[in-house]
C-alpha cells in the first residue's frame, strides 16, 4: 500500500509539471490556461492512484482490473479538450490547447503511478514545442491565419478602407461576415486574415483604429 508521504509527494509533482505547461498556455491568453492545466494533472494523478491503490482487496479477483478507472481519463479529456476549440469561418482555433491538456493528462497518469522520469521528460518536451518551436514557426513560416474583429459606424466605404490599410501590410484577405449590430448605426465585421509573420500586430490595430468610423478592434482568440 502506497504512504500517504508519497501521495503527497505525487499530487505536489503533477501539481509543477502541470502548472508548468499551463503558464505558456497562460501566457497566450488561452482558454484553458495554467490552473486548467494543474486542474488536469492533479485530477489525472488521483484517478490513477485511486485506480492502483484503492481497491486492493480485489487483486487477484476474476474481473480486477487496477487501470480500467484511469483509462476513462483518456477519453473524458477529450470533452474539456473539445470546449477549447472554437472554428470561426474557415480558421480553427484551439488545438494545439487542447493537444496540451491531452498531453497533461498523460502526464499525470504517469506521475500518480510513480512514473516520475516519464513525466519530467514529458512535460521538458511539451514546454519546448511550446516555446522553442513556437519561436522557430514564427521565424521560419510565411504567414498564419488570423481572425480580426471590427466594429464600426454603418455606412459606404467603411470595409474598403480597412481592406486598404491591411493591403499595405501585405495581409490577405480569405473571408469576411458582417452584421449589423445596435439600433442598425453599427455594424460588426469579422474578418479571417492570412497575416504574414513579419507584420507588427499592434502596429496594424494602431492603424485599423485611427480609419474614420472604427470605434473597436482586436484579434480573436
């Protein structure tokens, strides 16, 4: 049977590996950020425990299985992974959030067994494609997909001088959905942009802000 030091202790370690992985999640203004993540690995860590440990008076016993409890965490994460996607036109946003809480829970199904190498590496190599690999996709890639919003005053011209300000950045545009929002005097467009990663974000919402008749706008998540 298990000590209640080392239960302890495991709860503690899914508690850093998974706060760690969290904080770049955090940082990038996820959905499921840092306490989601510690959330998972400490929830996945006690499953596994409680798969292992709990009902040992059974071993032996026809129909006993100590993983068959743990194995559900695989499967139920697939539904908090689910809510972090959301699609917006052509552009899905949320997979790599919910590639992390996938990995997180692994993680702490590694760590609740005493796993405790297999986790620390696991979680070293999340971080890394997180942040190193980030890096080097914004360096080294071309573009990437972008949703922009914009809400402005309804009237002739106003789409044509945010296409004006983006065309001089070299962004494209792939798709656009506008709706009009209020008492009809607003409008509220959606644009999904193919944005070049060589194009200063805040620099381009600067510019986007200053066209007569923008009264918002930003990215969306």
């Amino acid at each position: 049977m298990i000590s209640q030091g080392e239960v302890i202790l495991r709860l503690v370690v899914a508690t850093l590996f998974g706060g760690l992985i969290g904080l770049e999640r955090e940082s990038h203004k996820r959905p499921a950020g840092f306490r989601t993540h510690i959330l998972v690995c400490i929830g996945s860590a006690l499953v596994m425990m409680i798969s292992q440990y709990a009902f040992l008076e059974f071993s032996g016993k026809l129909g006993y299985d100590p993983g068959r409890i743990a194995a559900q965490v695989i499967s139920g994460i697939g539904f908090l992974g689910a809510g972090t996607i959301l699609r917006e036109g052509s552009t899905i946003k949320g997979l790599t959030t919910a590639a992390s809480l996938w990995v997180v829970a692994g993680i702490g199904l590694s760590v609740g067994t005493g796993f405790y190498v297999p986790g620390a590496v696991t979680t070293g190599l999340v971080v890394v494609v997180l942040v190193v690999f980030d890096r080097f996709e914004r360096r080294f890639m071309l573009s990437k997909r972008d949703t922009l919003f914009v809400q402005v005053s309804d009237r002739p011209g106003q789409l044509g001088a945010i296409a004006s300000v983006l065309g001089r950045y070299g962004v494209s545009i792939k798709e656009v959905d506008m709706e009009t929002i209020g008492k009809g005097h607003e409008a509220a467009i959606h644009l999904s942009l193919e944005v070049p990663f060589s194009v200063p974000k805040d620099r381009l919402l600067d510019e986007i802000t200053e066209v007569d008749g923008v009264i918002h706008v930003g990215y969306e998540e």
